[in-house]
C-alpha cells in the first residue's frame, strides 16, 4: 500500500502558483511554501499476496486505485 500525495495534483499547484507568479515577476525565495492537499491510496495486491498479507476489504473503498 502507499498513501501519498497526488501527482498530477502537485504538478498543478506548481503550474498555476509559483510558476504564473515568478512570471509577474516574483522572487523564488518569497514565495510561500505549499503542502500537498490532495493525496492517494494505492493498494497492490500481487505484492500483498506474495507477502502472505490479507487486505480488508473495507481498505478497498477508500482506495484510488487498486493494483491486481
């Protein structure tokens, strides 16, 4: 399993933050710092059957995406 934060959200929040406001010509530097607000649960079940785990099954509707 891996909860972690969401790519492509990232990749957005990048773009249309710091990106478009370095391009009106703000500092690098005074620029706030971002935490993540969207994040992901991936479950890979090959990896937890080769590893003798069993996942609940309630783990699978919280999750994103689920690996067979």
């Amino acid at each position: 399993m891996s909860y972690d934060a969401d790519v492509t959200a990232l990749w957005r929040l990048i773009g249309s933050l710091y990106v478009a406001e370095i391009l009106k010509g703000a500092k690098p530097t005074d620029l706030p710092v971002q935490q993540p607000t969207k994040f992901e649960l991936v479950i890979n079940l090959k990896t937890a059957k080769t590893l003798g785990l069993t996942v609940p099954r309630g783990l699978f509707t919280l999750a994103d995406e689920v690996i067979e």
